[in-house]
C-alpha cells in the first residue's frame, strides 16, 4: 500500500475542510427552496448526522448544522423528513441519513430484525396492534398509541415503567418496521416503512445483494470520517472482527481505493480514500500563519468528535463527554462543547440555553494554552458567544462561573 507522508497540522485541517469546519460557515439564502436545499446538501457531504435528543441547547443534530450553516432553521430538518428526503436510522449510531442511501442500510436493518424478533414476540398482541393501527391511520403521533400495560423499556433498571406500545414503538423502529417520518414538538411522528418509504428505494433493498450493501456501507463510512483506522469498532458501521477490519483495511490499500498517511508526532497510521490525496497535499500549501481563527463551538456528538483517539491524536485534545459521569467528579460540565479556533480545538464551552428568559449561561469557559499558540478569551471569543447565543434564540449571555 502506498503511503503520503505529511504533517499533523495538514491532516487535520484536511479533516475540518472535509467536515465543512475549515472555512467560516455557509450563510443560509433568503429563498426558503434554498435554504432546504443547502442543508440536506451539508447534510450529504457530511453523510449522515448523529441525533441525539439532549437539549441542553438544542440537540446535537441541529447544533452540528448551525455549526456549518450561519442562519440554520431546525424546522428545515423536520420538513426535510416529512418530505422524505431524510430518513432516522442506524450509522455511527442513530443519525438523520439521505433517503438515497435507504437500500446501502438494509444489512444495518436485517441485523436489527435478528436482534429484536425475540422481544417483538414477546410483546404481541401489542406489536401487531401498532402495525395494524398504522396501516389503517398512519402516520401517528406517539400519544396515539396508549397502554395500561407497563413492561421493562430500554431504559428501566428496576421495576417495569414503561408503557407497552411505547416499548413496541421503539423495537418495531430499530427493527425498520416502522420508521420516524417527522417530529411535532416532543412527540415522534410514525408509519410503517412499506407505506412510507419510495417504492423504488424499497425495490432497490429487497434486489441489493448483502455483499453490495455492504460495500456501500463500507465506502458510506469512508466518507463520513475522512481519516480513519482499523481499531474503530463501528469500523463501516458493521458487526466486523478485529482481523476482519484489519483485513479490510489491506484489500482496500491493495485494490488502490485507501492510501495511508503517516505524520510526525501521530502516534499511528490512518487511511483515507485515494481519491483524496490531492485534497491532502493542498492542505499542506494552503497552511499560513496569519490564518484567521474562525471560533466554532462544537456539540459532544459532532462528527469530528466521532473518534475520540483521532482527536487527541490530531489536535493533541483529550475530550470527554461528561454527561453521564457524576456530578461531583465532572471536570468541565454535563454538556462541555469543544470549541474549535481555526484548525485547534483550544478548550470547552458549557453551556444552558433559558429559553424563557431568552438567555445563554455560561457554566464554564475553559481554554488550553496547548498546541501551536495561546489560547485567547479576547473580543473574538466574545463575539463567538454572543453569535452562538443569537444562533439558539438567546438575547443575552450570562456567565455562571
């Protein structure tokens, strides 16, 4: 396999332009056609997007496209799944996905069916009561569906709390059953996938051969993370071993379709598509130390932040998302976003959207004097906060602490 030797600074900024974090962000156009265009196009180069329903200022799907979008609107998103040129399903985890790439995801939804069949059955008569209703009245809201019945839910430790046909609900989905066909407010808008998907695209999944799919997803991934490396375990976001992801990686360099990338001071090799070597080599022309530093505050979920080894070892930036560690032992907060200043991700933003008060709090700014220069709270980073604070409907920023 052939190898490009290049710089850390390179590889990263090569991975921002990728990821659409590089240059300033895209300013939305006037014309609502428009601005529904441009964000399923974000949307398709970066792949998909990771939809997470944590808020604490709004949840990640929409804060990784106000990150790239200037004027983002997340009600285009929701209009975007109702006209089904979005589907929700599984990739790096459950991600907002092009409809397009509906058929490439039927190994992710036949593995998902294997999974869940003991559970569906075991929740019938309910299950079949969720189908036939949809068949009947599709789509529906959650509440459409009540229960007396309390069974143990995803997320019940103990006792048994959650309602039968929201557990059916939820299994009947990871299964493709039914899917999300749009959201109004909290409440998640259902219908069967048979009824709900283009006939063509449900064609081309049932004639797609496992092996195609599979290669699809494979290249699907490859996009989506630009630099990346066999010890991922959502490596092509498939069940592979680790000698199988190793394999891959081999008889895609053999085959000319990877090409490896070594750096001084990258503690590994990473790989990325042939086909973006020029892409690579530019970076390291384009590099210039009067760059301006656009600050950029990322939500945990981000794309870039998919690999936790690869930010740390491309931003020399250790990260993590604290949410589910206890309070008492949280070093940066329950939402601390990584803030991007150019090509270096230089410290956490923790904030709380009060969206009564129209207000952004502001529990921790925290910044790095790492990398290639100090880290500055200067007007810039000022400016930064307030704009993201507007972004997210806020008037005003407080600071906490």
């Amino acid at each position: 396999m052939n190898t490009i030797q290049t710089t850390k600074r390179a590889l990263r900024r090569f991975l921002l332009e990728k990821q659409l974090l590089l240059q300033p962000r895209t300013v939305m156009k006037l014309d609502h056609e428009n601005r529904r265009q441009l964000v399923l196009d974000v949307i398709r180069r970066l792949e998909c997007i990771q939809i997470d329903p944590v808020s604490a200022v709004r949840p990640n799907q929409h804060l990784v496209l106000s990150a790239r979008i200037a004027g983002y609107e997340p009600e285009i998103v929701h209009e975007l799944l109702r006209g089904n040129a979005l589907f929700e399903y599984y990739a790096n985890a459950a991600c907002l996905i092009p409809m397009e790439h509906f058929p490439m995801l039927e190994p992710v939804r036949s593995r998902m069916r294997a999974h869940t069949k003991e559970a569906i059955d075991a929740l019938q008569p309910v299950a079949a009561h969720v189908l036939d209703k949809l068949k009947e009245d599709g789509p529906l809201p959650s509440k459409a569906f009540e229960s007396d019945q309390r069974v143990h839910g995803y997320w019940d430790n103990t006792a048994a709390k959650t309602k039968a046909t929201s557990h059916a609900l939820n299994l009947l989905t990871d299964a493709a059953y039914i899917r999300i066909v749009g959201r109004e407010g909290n409440q998640r808008l259902f219908h069967l996938t048979e009824q709900s998907v283009p006939g063509k695209l449900l064609e081309q999944a049932g004639k797609l051969k496992p092996e195609e799919a599979s290669r699809q997803l494979l290249l699907k991934y490859f996009r989506a993370y630009r630099v990346f490396e066999p010890s991922d375990s959502r490596f092509g976001w498939q069940r592979f071993s680790a000698a199988e992801r190793r394999g891959i990686i081999g008889q895609c360099g053999k085959d000319g379709l990877i090409t490896a990338v070594e750096a001084d001071g990258v503690k590994q090799p990473y790989y990325i598509l042939s086909s973006d070597r020029d892409e690579l080599l530019r970076q390291e022309e384009a590099i210039s130390a009067g760059d301006e530093e656009t600050i950029t505050f990322l939500p945990p979920l981000d794309n870039v932040c998919w690999s936790r080894k690869r930010l740390e070892d491309l931003f020399d930036f250790e990260y993590r998302w604290e949410i589910y560690t206890p309070a008492v032992k949280r070093k940066y907060g329950y939402y601390a976003m990584p803030i991007l200043a150019g090509d270096r991700l230089i410290g956490r933003m923790d904030p709380r959207l009060d969206r009564k008060q129209g207000v952004l709090r502001v529990q921790l700014l925290q910044l790095d004097a790492s990398g290639d220069g100090p880290a500055q709270a200067d007007s810039s980073m000022m400016r930064a906060l307030e704009a993201f604070a507007q972004a997210h409907g806020a008037t005003d920023v407080i600071w906490e602490s």
